[in-house]
C-alpha cells in the first residue's frame, strides 16, 4: 500500500518547508503598503502637500502596479522588493496598461510610479528609477476648457439671484458667491480655496498668500470684486476671523471639503444653464485665458498660477490664438 500523505502537506513537502513558506498574499500586500508606500505617502502628505486626489492617484497607480507584478509571468510575486526592477520591466507593464487605461489615466500612473522611485531613490532602498527614459504612448493635444466672460458673469451672479428667489439662505449665498469668486478672480486652486484661511490674507484683504503644489508660496490678487465679497463676508457672515481660521466654512463652522465646493459649483451650473461638467479647476482655466486675452504677459499668469515650467502655462495661448483666428474669420473680409 502506497505511502500516506500528511493532511496539509502536499506530497513529496519537506517537514520544515512550511517554515520557510511564502507569506500568504494579504500578508504580502499589507507588508508591501506598510514599508514602501505609508513612508512615501507621508512625504506626499506632509513635504509635498499634495491634494487628496492626487494621492489617491498615485496609490491606485502603486496598488496596480503590486497586482501586474503578482500576476505577470516571469516578473516575481508582489512580495520582491523594487529595487531590482529594470526600465525593459516597466516597458512591460505599460504595454500590459494599455489595454486596461486610456492614455491620459497610463501617464497620471506612470507620474505616481515615477515620483514612487525617486523618493526611494533618495532614500537609498533603490539604486535607479527604472521609468527615466521609458517611451510613453503620446497625449491627444486638448485645449483646457472654460467659460467665456459672459458664462462667468453669469455664473457669479447665480448665488445672489437664487437668494432673491428665496432658494437659498444669506449665509449660503455669500459663501459661495465668496467662494467661487475666490477661484475665478485669484486663479486658486480647490485645495488652495478650502485651504485658505484669515491669516493668509493682507490686511486690505486684497491679497492671499497661497500655499500650492510643492509647499511653494505665491502672492495671488484677488481682485477688486471678490475683494468686496470676502469683506462683506468676513464682516456679516464668518463665524471666526482668526489667523488660523477657514475663510470658507459652512453652517457648523467647520472648514469646506473640496468635495462641497464641487458639488456646489454644479448647483450654480445647473442654474446659469452651463454644462454640469464644468469643474472647480475651470474656473482657473477661465482666469488664465481671460488674463491672456487681455494681453497679459504669459510669465506674469505663470507667476500667478503658480506652475513650476513655463510649459505648463503654454496651453492657454493655444487657447488664445484659436479664439483671435475665430474673431478674424468673423471680421475680416478677407478671412
């Protein structure tokens, strides 16, 4: 009669293989957040101040990447370390991405991953980053989308009119009056608008001292409107005007998610008969373009938007052009 096998063991298993067994792939994956990515999402949180989207981006991205490596054959199991992967590797799981993303939501991994490296780098835990110098399937050119001067006036006066038709409260209405003047007269960013509190304003309150991507400051005018705005506000409506106090707050006093302020901005939409899937961030698109209509110098909105590469700003004087050739082929005769 044939050998019996022990129950748990496989046949032909050592007595102390079990001992020496791979972690199970839970134990595997809660391993790999707890020494390679908890140490890097900390510097994004609290050294690069970066939005709560953005590390959901490049979790998701670090997340993906984990699970390509368990299941692709030849790579290695999740559980390797990262310091040994080559750019032929990477090359590899962009190829496989393709197929599951498109290409904007491929480069916004490919910058998580990218950024993931480079801290370890400098950390010491990996010798190179292997996606310098790997090719990426290139971007469809988009011009950034936003509203004419006549949407936004519009859409700046949908709080106030809302309160005259009694759909809203004074509190409501002049907060999000506030609020959206706050990003198309400043340019800020979302997280920079619910970020922003008294402390960071100049006494005239003409002023913001905004801290943006990278912990880099910039002084951004608010404009003589919204200007006025945040003094009516701040004199009739904020509960607390301290330094360290939120600008926007809602009934409770507390502090304005960025998810409030977008689900605000649809109401508004909603109402001016503008496109529900205008986001907060057009709004700043609408500040750069205007400002550049207006003649502008282009270094100048750089300075005022705060991007780090004047590469970045270039994108709305596409935006311009196209609207100075749509004014000639109207105008002209020739055209």
């Amino acid at each position: 009669m044939g050998a019996k096998t022990q129950r748990g063991r496989r046949p032909g298993a050592a007595a102390g293989e079990a001992a020496s067994a791979e972690p199970t792939g839970a134990e595997s994956e809660a391993a790999l957040i707890e020494q390679w990515w908890t140490p890097f999402g900390a510097y994004l949180t609290h050294e690069r101040r970066y939005s709560a989207y953005t590390l959901r981006n490049y979790r998701r991205a670090f997340e993906d990447f984990v699970a390509w490596r368990r299941r692709a054959p030849g790579v290695g199991g999740a559980g390797r370390e990262f310091s040994g992967l080559s750019t032929r590797v990477m090359r590899d799981f962009v190829i496989e991405a393709q197929h599951r993303y498109g290409r904007r939501t491929l480069h916004n991994h490919a910058s998580g991953l990218r950024a993931f490296f480079k801290f370890w780098q400098r950390q010491g835990r990996v010798e190179k980053n292997p996606l310098v110098g790997l090719a990426l399937p290139k971007l469809e050119k988009r011009l950034p989308q936003f509203l004419t001067e006549g949407q936004m006036k519009e859409l700046l006066a949908a709080p106030l009119r809302l309160l005259e038709n009694g759909g809203v409260d004074a509190f409501t209405a002049w907060r999000d009056r506030l609020a959206m003047e706050l990003l198309y007269g400043a340019g800020l960013r979302v997280s920079e608008l619910t970020g922003l509190n008294y402390g960071a304003l100049e006494a005239d309150g003409t002023i913001a001292r905004v801290l943006g991507k990278g912990q880099k400051e910039r002084l951004c005018p608010l404009g003589r409107v919204a200007a006025e705005v945040l003094a009516k506000w701040r004199r009739d409506f904020a509960p607390d005007t301290g330094s360290e106090a939120s600008v926007l707050v809602d009934a409770k006093g507390q502090r304005m998610t960025d998810r409030a302020v977008q689900l605000m901005l649809k109401k508004y939409l909603a109402l001016a008969g503008l496109p529900l899937d205008l986001t907060p961030h057009k709004l700043r698109h609408s500040y750069a373009t205007h400002l550049l209509n207006a003649g502008a110098d282009l270094r100048l909105v750089q300075e005022l938007l705060g991007h780090a590469s004047l590469n970045t700003t270039q994108v709305y004087t596409h935006v311009t052009v196209a609207r100075l050739r749509e004014v000639y082929a109207k105008a002209h005769p020739r055209a």
